[in-house]
C-alpha cells in the first residue's frame, strides 16, 4: 500500500530521479532544512518497502512580489503577498510514468491548501527547473509570471477548484 508521510531518518537515501540537483536535495539537504524550519519533506513509500523512497516533495512559505504576478493578478494584492511554495518535486526512475508525480502533486496541493485555512497565502507557487517542468505545472492550472515563465503561480481560486474535483 502506498502512503506519503514525512521524511524521516530511517529513510534510504539511494534516490535518483535523474535530475542531479533534486537528488543531491534529497541526500544531503532535505533533513538539515527539515530540523532549521527551511522547508518541509514529505516521501512516497510503499508499505512492502518502507524505507525506499519512491518519490517526494518538499514545501516552504514564500513571499513574492505581486508587480511580477501576471497583470490582471497583480493588481489585487499588496506589494509582497505569502504565498505556499513547492520546493521540490521529484519521481525515483524506477517509478517515472505511472502517475506517481501527480499522487505527489495532489498531496502538495492538499497541503497547500491546509495553509491557506490556518494562516493568509495568495497562492501556491513553484520554480519550474525547465520548460518540459512549466509544461507538467501548466496541467494543474500553474500560470507563468509575468517576465519569468519558468516562476508560476496557481492562485488560491484555482488551487480549491482542483482539489474539490
């Protein structure tokens, strides 16, 4: 049975993804800014396998500054507004193609949401690493900012219309 729970030191940290920059998170950072209040991991695990790590996300609060948010946005929020923001995103590529990115997308979303019921955010936000990345974010209704297509921003609107699907 598969299940998202926190990351914790009895997790394996053989995690390859084949993005070096997310595995090398995942190995050597992820708990450091776990124990410092950085960011917050959350692993895909198997109850057969409860120490592999299939998947994982990591979540932090942000502030952006709203001049960057796509104009008609823009304009309704203060100059910095908080936000929820997805950190980091990755599948073990022993696990790629079979729907494990959007169970951790989904989960995200969730817990995004969760903020936004206990304290203020405008949205949920993440850094696309490149273009084939924007594209995955774009099905979940993720929009580009203004000058950075790679920064997107799905607002807290659209974020409670895709998890009450």
């Amino acid at each position: 049975m598969l299940r998202i729970e926190a990351l914790g030191q009895h997790h394996r940290n053989r995690f390859d993804c084949g993005e070096e920059a997310l595995n090398r998170f995942l190995q050597t950072l992820a708990r450091q800014q776990q124990l410092k209040g950085i960011s917050k991991t959350f692993v895909l695990v198997d109850s057969a396998r409860p120490k592999t790590i299939m998947g994982f996300f990591s979540l932090a609060a942000c502030e952006v500054v709203s001049e960057n948010l796509p104009p008609e946005l823009a304009r309704k929020y203060p100059s910095k507004a908080p936000g929820a923001k997805l950190a980091r995103l990755a599948v073990g590529r022993k696990f790629q193609g079979q729907g494990y990115g959007q169970l951790l997308m989904v989960e995200a979303m969730k817990k995004a949401l969760l903020v936004a019921e206990n304290i203020g955010i405008i949205g949920f936000f993440v850094d696309a690493k490149h273009p084939a990345a924007r594209t995955y974010y774009e099905r979940f209704g993720f929009i580009s900012f203004r000058h950075e297509l790679l920064e997107m921003f799905l607002p807290l609107a659209t974020l409670r219309e895709a998890i009450d699907t």
